[in-house]
C-alpha cells in the first residue's frame, strides 16, 4: 500500500520533519560519497517545489512576498516492516507541504490543507513505525480564530483509503508553556458522511529533562459516536540525543483498535541517525507488541526507514 499526503498551508510555519519534535537532529553536515551522487537530484527537486508552491502563491495572491522565506518542502519515507510470521512489507509515505505566505495576506481567511489526525503535526502519531495503518486524505484548512497560545480552525476534505468519505473537523488547539514544561490540549468534533459524527481528544506533555534528554507522555481518545465505540492510543517516550547525528527513543505505550476489535501493547526503540548533510536520515526500530488478539504473547517486529526531504525543511 502507498499512502500519500498533501498539505497546502497559508501561513503557519512549517513542522520539522528531520524527525519527531522531540528528536529533530540539528542541522550539522555529514557527508556520505555514495549519497552525493544524489545532492543533484535532490537540489532540481527542491528548487522545482518552491517555484511551484511560489507560483500557486502568486496566482492567489497576484503579488510575490520578497521578504518571506517560502518554507515549502516534502518528505518520502520509505519503510520496510519485518515480522518473523510474515513476509517483509514495503511502504512509501509522501507528504507535501505548500505555504502559501502571500496568499494569507489577500485573503479573508487562511486554508490549510492536511490529512487526518493521526498525521498531524501537532500532534504526532504517538503509535510511530506502523505506516500501514495510516489513513489516506485530504482536506483544506480554515483559520477561524486564534490568540497568543491558542487557535480554533476547520477542516473539509475527505478520506480516500476505502472508497472516499468526505467530512468536516472543527479544532480547538491550546499549547501551555512554563518552565521545562509544555502541554499540547486538542479537542476536535468531526462528521463523515458514511461513519458519522465523533470526538477526538488529545493531550501531551513535554518535560525537558536535560540538553539531551526529554519526557513525553502522549494520550488520545477517538470517540465514534454514531458507530458506538472508541479507539484510544497512550505512550510514554524517553528521549535521548546520542550526538548530534543520532539519537534513540525508549517508548513504552498500549492502543485499541475496533477494526477489528483488538488491544495492544508495545515496548519500541527507535534508533535515528543523519546519513547525508540535513536531507537524508535512517530509522532502525524493533519492537515487542502484546496484543489481545496473540494471546498477549509477545510478537517482535522490526521497521526500517528511509526519510528524503526536499525544499525549505
């Protein structure tokens, strides 16, 4: 299965996606002679996004933002997911970011487009290295109000992975900030056309323990109201910068699922690592899933992962 995501965004700054939030690698060279063969490539793929994220911005907006950095950019990541009962699995993950700086300014409101919640990078997937339970949409975004730490906005799209099932998301996002502390608080109502309405809320926390190690405990609650049951998701992370190519996230977490109906638990590692300058990185991660449907016996699987970026990351 491919999954593919688009995002058009009018505004807001772009996400990091060298890694998760709280193990983005800092942007130091590492140079891989094989890998050169690929920085000719990858410079005719960037410039070609930004002059085409720049010129949907100048159709909208019919004048060109000299004074804003246009931070469009995409990431492809491969996976390959290993279990010992079955064959290898292959996945490729495309996400792509457009911002649209000069286009907010002409208009009314601001549109984003974006995929469903559990790719959202506000709140990232807290069950990482399952790409295959990924959902394909896309939707378009309108701010509707917004403070200091703070926004409401809506979404319209649709779903695509089993036949198309439009919806429409209205979220209310709060970020609180004091001391080493950082909470994220999401609440989202939804209605899709063929599964009805529902709930969605998520809450994180972020403790910085040290320069090179962080706390998070993530939690989410989907609640189908019309279908009549919940999926929920928690984990705790411990993150740990190695150096500054490489880092490792000890996760320990449990999430239910009802299609089908199955509760899982799972002990990951995720070992991160810079191959080539600031665009090219590997992900080894093994991890032990106990769920209801083996009995709660452990099962092992391993994922690799192969992230290219592209643009203004």
């Amino acid at each position: 299965m491919r999954t593919f995501t688009l995002f058009i965004i009018f505004s807001l700054p772009a996400p990091s996606l060298a890694g998760d939030e709280y193990a983005t690698l800092p942007e130091k060279n590492q140079h891989c002679y094989l890998c050169s063969l690929l920085d000719r490539p990858q410079i005719f793929l960037s410039d070609n996004l930004l002059k085409f994220s720049e010129g949907i911005d100048l159709f909208f907006s019919k004048s060109r933002s000299y004074d804003k950095l246009n931070k469009s950019f995409a990431s492809l990541d491969y996976y390959i997911v290993n279990t010992p009962s079955a064959h290898p699995k292959h996945y490729l993950d495309t996400r792509v970011y457009i911002i649209l700086p000069g286009t907010q300014e002409h208009l009314a409101f601001m549109l984003q487009t974006e995929t469903d919640s559990e790719l959202d990078s506000d709140n990232p997937d807290i069950v990482p290295s399952s790409p295959d339970e990924n959902t394909e949409a896309l939707a378009l975004r309108s701010d509707i109000s917004s403070g200091k730490q703070w926004r409401i906005f809506m979404d319209v799209g649709a779903e695509y992975q089993n036949g198309v099932d439009p919806f429409i998301r209205v979220t209310y996002n709060h970020n609180y900030k004091f001391d080493r502390w950082s909470i994220n608080w999401r609440e989202a109502m939804f209605r899709f056309a063929n599964n009805g309405n529902g709930i969605t809320s998520a809450l994180r926390t972020d403790r910085i323990i040290s320069e090179r190690n962080l706390l998070r405990i993530s939690n989410r609650l989907i609640d189908y109201i019309d279908l009549g049951y919940s999926d929920s998701e928690h984990s705790i992370s411990l993150a740990n910068k190695l150096n500054d190519y490489s880092a490792l996230i000890y996760t320990v977490g449990t999430y239910s699922n009802h299609q089908p109906t199955d509760n899982t638990d799972y002990l990951q590692l995720r070992y991160k690592r810079l191959i080539h300058k600031t665009w090219l990185y590997y992900e080894i991660i093994p991890e032990v899933l106990f769920s209801d449907s083996n009995n709660k016996i452990g099962s092992g699987r391993l994922t690799i992962k192969l992230q290219y970026l592209i643009g203004n990351y």
